[in-house]
C-alpha cells in the first residue's frame, strides 16, 4: 500500500481551492471594485480560470467503467 500522507494534493484538490477562493472574492467584491476597480474583476477572472485548468487538468486518460 501506498502512504498517502506523503503524497502531494491532486490537481483536483488545488483547482477546488483556486475556485474556492474566486467564490469567497465574490462576497467581498463591491469592496475590492472600490480599491482596485477592473484589476479585482481581472483577479477574479485569473482565479477562476486557473482552478478550472487545474480540475479539468487532473482528468483521467483512462475511459469509466467496468473493465472488459
């Protein structure tokens, strides 16, 4: 068995972070338009991008299913 606890976090696991803190942006972006302007959307955008890149990154090459 392999120790899991060694293992680095999957593609998966940082695009959901990256995608998480592009929702949490949401809450508080009346207040970031006011001191950054377009750059917060530009950041929200970045950050939403980069953590779908990482999720559809970590797709499994090898078809679902029962095998033959």
């Amino acid at each position: 068995m392999s120790d899991n606890g060694s293992r680095r976090p999957s593609n998966f696991v940082i695009g959901n972070i990256f995608l998480g803190a592009a929702a949490l942006m949401l809450f508080f972006f009346v207040a970031l338009w006011e001191y950054l302007g377009v750059v917060a959307l530009l950041l929200w955008m970045a950050l939403a991008a980069i953590g779908v890149y990482f999720i559809v990154k970590d797709k499994d090459i090898n078809p679902g299913g029962p095998p033959n």
